[in-house]
C-alpha cells in the first residue's frame, strides 16, 4: 500500500552513510507521491469559465444601442497574469492570449444577457463603453484569490463624456497546486463580478440611455431654437 505524505518530508535515525540515506530519502519521495520539483511557469488559456451566475439587472429605462471599444492596458506588468507563492521565488502565471480582449469579449457578452443592444462600431451606437484595465491578477498561496479592476468611461458618439467610474472584481476558491482550470475561474468570476456592479449602478445606466449623448452634445449641434 503506498501512503501519501503530504508534507513531502521524513525524518530518520540511526548512523548509516550519508549516501545511503541520500537514496533512501529519494526512493520514499518517489513512492509518497511529492513532486521533486514544479514548473518554472504556467500559461492558463484565457477562457471564460464563471462558476457564478451574473447579477440579474433591470435597466428603468430601455438603454441606447452600444459599442465596446477595445480595452486600454493600463497594468504595471502587462506579461504576468498571477504567480503562485507556494514556493520561492514565486511561479509566474500567464495568459495565452491578451487580457484586454478576454475582458472586453467578457463585457460584451454580459451587456447583452443584461438586454443591452451591442453594436460593431461606434458609428452605429448611441454610447462608446471606453475602458482600461488597471488589475487582471490571480494569486495562489495556497488558495487562488483573484481581483480585476477597470477604469470605466462612457462617451457619446461624438466623444463628449457622459459618466466615468470604477469597477472592480473579487473572487476566491482552493483547489490543487497550480491549476489552470482555477485559474480561469477565479479570473472569470472577478471579471463577471466587476460588470455585475457597473450595470447595476444608476448613474451607469443612465449615460446608456440615448438621450443621454443629445444632453451632452456640444451647443453648436443643438437645434435653435425658433424666435
């Protein structure tokens, strides 16, 4: 019967050779299962995988037709994604992909379950949703913790801001040791998190509201009125 130590340490006594004990102590390792060593890195397929449910949200008022304009990165390091601090130094995480894009796709797709009309250029919309992710990053030590925040403005057509603000994103669960699947979780969750709080906030739905960008645009634009 093999015996899992998950401590991944043994103790002994006795005064034979230090060689022998050296291949002693190997074979023990390799029959408790411990890994000798971990991967210097992991690169985790940046996929929408939530395990949570986004918040359902009622807009009061039926919002305007709007375009998700590509996402800014603002993060300090834009290579890492997360690191896994089990060990040290720490295992870099990162993406397969770019972490704009999976969270401007993430966005998208949540405006539209929340029945937000979302068109393919701004000439087409009523409101530009403008964004830069300032954080996209999954910690393990040992549980996974992960934290998104974006920057958020939206603009009329034309370019005049209508409301800006932040949104941001938690999520936590445990799993095994460097996991890509919790990985994608945590991150995936703090991202539907994040859009969950800025649909619900009043003042964001009413910058999406098509009235909103004819209140905003410049006097010039607006129609004189009649003496």
């Amino acid at each position: 019967m093999t015996v899992t130590n998950r401590s991944c340490r043994g103790t002994s006594r006795g005064r034979r050779p230090i060689a022998t004990w050296t291949a002693l102590l190997g074979a023990m390792t390799i029959a408790s299962g411990c890994p000798t060593n971990k991967p210097s890195s992991l690169t985790v397929p940046l996929q929408l995988r939530a395990t949570q449910a986004p918040t359902a949200v009622s807009f009061s008022q039926t919002p305007g037709r709007v375009y998700v304009a590509p996402v800014q990165d603002g993060r300090t390091d834009k290579d890492r994604i997360g690191e896994n601090q089990e060990n040290t130094p720490p295992t870099p995480i990162y993406g397969d992909s770019s972490p704009t894009e999976f969270v401007r796709a993430a966005v998208a797709e949540q405006l539209k379950n929340n029945g937000v009309t979302v068109v393919a250029s701004a000439d087409g919309a009523d409101a530009v949703l403008a964004m830069t992710l300032n954080r996209f990053w999954a910690q393990e030590s040992p549980n996974y913790d992960a934290q998104v925040v974006l920057a958020v403005e939206v603009r009329s057509r034309s370019g005049a801001a209508l409301w800006s603000g932040t949104a941001s994103g938690h999520d936590g669960t445990f799993g095994r040791s460097l996991s890509a699947e919790n990985y994608q979780q945590v991150l995936s969750n703090a991202v539907v998190n994040a859009v969950s709080g800025l649909v619900a906030k009043p003042q964001f739905q009413e910058a999406l509201r098509p009235h909103a960008a004819a209140a905003h645009a410049p006097a010039h634009a607006k129609k004189a009125k009649k003496p």
